[in-house]
C-alpha cells in the first residue's frame, strides 16, 4: 500500500531477481525529511516485512537486497499516514413533528480511537444556552419530546477514547 490510516500496518514483500542466489533482504524506515532511518529487519531471507509507523506523516522505506557475493542493492518507497480523523454521522428519526411526539437522536461517528461517548443538548433557535439531554454517556439512541413548538437545535457530541471531541448540530421544527 502507498497510503494507509494511522493505526494500520504495511507489508514489504521483498523479491530480487539476477545475481548470485541466496538472497537476503533489510528494511528500514523513517521520517519524510528525517536522516535517521529505523531497521525493522536486518538482512534475513525473510521475504515478508511488517512496517507499522505511529504518526500521520509521510514515511520513505529503504529496502536492501544483499546476493551471495555480497553485492547490495537499494529501493525506496513512500507510504502516506492518514489521520483516523474523528467523523460525526449523527441523525434524527424526524426533522418534523408536533408537540407531544419524540424524536430519536441516534448518535454515531466514524474513525477516531477506541470507543465513544454520547452528549446530546438542545435548545430553541432562539433561546442561546443548551440543556443537557444525556451527558457524555454510552447510550447511543436519545429520545426527545418538546412541549412547545418551535424550531429546536441539537448538538451532539462524540468524545472518542483519545479525548477527541467531533459536534453537529441538528435542526428540528416542532408544529
């Protein structure tokens, strides 16, 4: 692969053809821009290589293929680290009902870390401070019924296990 989420690994297949057989294989990897390299394999007849970074940045890996008659050959590779960047897909059941219905706030989010937690407030538009329907819980489905009408906002937050926090805000008109 030549770009993978942080948190996945590459596998280095190494194969080499001419020279003298049997052949040995190195791997290293570094920093884009960085001078040092770190050695994940030195030279072994393994052919298979795992190379697992732990930033979102842009590492070179350096393969080194060593024949019989000790002759050295190099080649490089750039693999991209993408950040799991923490999404939130959260939606309502409804974006209209009348007073007295509910609504379901199903709270859901992509990427991030570990597990998440859920926190849904809301308020009028034209009221400026939320209330707390559910603090940060587990609880993924939130009900909510208005006793008045109006356009309402929701927000929710997801707090993945890194501390992260990813909002969207909802709207719902109530007849």
């Amino acid at each position: 692969a030549t770009s993978i989420t942080l948190g996945e690994s590459v596998t280095v297949n190494c194969s080499a053809t001419g020279g003298t057989k049997p052949y040995q294989f190195a791997v290293y990897y570094k920093k884009s821009g960085s001078s040092k390299y770190t050695c994940v394999q030195n030279y072994d007849t393994n052919t298979k290589v795992t190379v697992q970074p732990n930033l979102a940045v842009n590492y070179d890996i350096l393969v080194k293929v060593r024949d019989a008659s000790k002759t050295i050959v190099r080649k490089n590779f750039t693999v991209t680290v993408r950040t799991n960047e923490l999404t939130n897909t959260s939606r309502l059941s409804a974006s209209k009902i009348t007073v007295g219905q509910s609504v379901r706030v199903t709270c859901r989010a992509e990427g991030g870390t570990g597990s998440y937690l859920y926190e849904v407030c809301y308020r009028k538009s034209n009221v400026n401070s939320f209330t707390t329907a559910q603090s940060y819980g587990n609880n993924a489905i939130v009900t909510l019924t208005p006793d008045t009408a109006g356009d309402y906002i929701i927000r929710v937050n997801i707090k993945d296990s890194s501390g992260s926090v990813c909002t969207k805000f909802l709207e719902l008109i109530v007849s």
